[in-house]
C-alpha cells in the first residue's frame, strides 16, 4: 500500500511510469475516506493533432484508473491553480512541471496571447514554491528528468535543460518525499516510501 505524503515530486524520463505512480497515490487517497477528493491539474496544451490526440488519451485512461479525479486545465497560472484547488482533503496531482515551465519559457505561437503577465522565471519558481509549502492538503509533482543524457545542441535547448534541472531541484527542497521512476519501478530520493 501506497502512503501518501504531504507532499511528493515524481521524476523520470518518458513512459517511465510518473503519471501512473500519481494517479495510484491518488486513488490511494480516494479510497481512505469518502470525504476526500482529488484534482489533476493538467499544464499541457493541444498545440497540434498529436498532443490533442495525446490530452485525449491520457484523460481516457485516468478516468478508467481513478474514476473519482476531477481534471482543471491549467498550462500557465499554476501556483494560483495549487491555492484554487487544494484543501485538507484534496489531493492535488499536477502533471506535469515540465509542460509548464515549457508553455512558460517556450510557449507554441497561437498561445503566446494567453501568456500572464511577465513575471521572470525565478518570480513564477518563487510563487510555485510558496503555493508548495503553504498547500492545505497532499501535493503531489510530476515532471521529467532530462539532464541525464548528452549535453543537447542548440543554445536554447541547453537553456531549457538547465531552467528544468534548477526548477526540479528547488521543488525537491520543498517536498516532502521524491521518487524518481524508471521502468515503472520507485526509487525513494527523499523522505519514506
């Protein structure tokens, strides 16, 4: 049995099994109280056919695996999606950090009009980091872990990859419990399993 915590950042690389661990945490949280709820906040945006066809699949297997999570879409304003939604018996699963920090950094033509306000990328970390600490119930982060391969080419590229290890690395700090997943397998970084 899965023990939730008060708050949890789940890493990995693609198709490595992070979704899948927040979605059981979360539907672990569903079955200890009739009282409780749990909210997916998803950053991704359907900027071409495949991640349309993407968002539509992923909300299609999270409603068969955990039926009574209810998903807000929210691709910018995330640290006011965290104090929105949480409470002491929501479960908040944002999936994922990665696709934020990219709408943020790099956002696709047609959504640069929906851009907040400019706030520099330490403001937007430093708000997320706040709505971590003072979220009233269990979080629980999913992002991507692409700094363990080669070093990309284009400036960019290398720029984005730095930007996320330092994001990944401040909401470590403010979590409770981090697991990096591989091959569908929890490695327990911080905290108890």
């Amino acid at each position: 049995m899965l023990e939730v915590a008060r708050s949890e950042l789940i890493l990995g690389g693609q198709r490595s099994g992070k979704s899948r661990r927040a979605e059981m945490l979360a539907r672990q949280w569903l079955a200890q109280s009739p009282a409780h709820r749990a909210v997916l906040v998803a950053t991704g945006q359907p900027w071409d056919d495949e991640m349309r066809e993407r968002i539509a699949r992923h909300q299609q297997d999270r409603a068969e695996r955990v039926p009574g999570m209810t998903t807000v879409e929210e691709p910018l304003q995330l640290p006011q999606a965290l104090a929105a939604h949480g409470s002491a018996q929501t479960l908040v699963v944002v999936d994922c950090l990665t696709l934020w920090l990219t709408n943020l950094l790099m956002p696709a033509e047609k959504f640069k009009k929906n851009r907040p306000p400019a706030l520099s990328l330490p403001g937007q970390t430093a708000m997320l980091l706040e709505a971590i600490d003072s979220s009233p119930g269990p979080l629980v982060l999913v992002g991507n872990e692409i700094g363990l391969g080669v070093i990309p080419l284009g400036r960019e590229v290398r720029a984005f990859v730095d930007a996320l290890g330092r994001l990944n690395q401040e909401v470590a700090q403010s979590c409770e419990r981090v697991t990096l997943m591989a091959a569908g397998l929890p490695l327990i970084l911080k905290g108890q399993p």
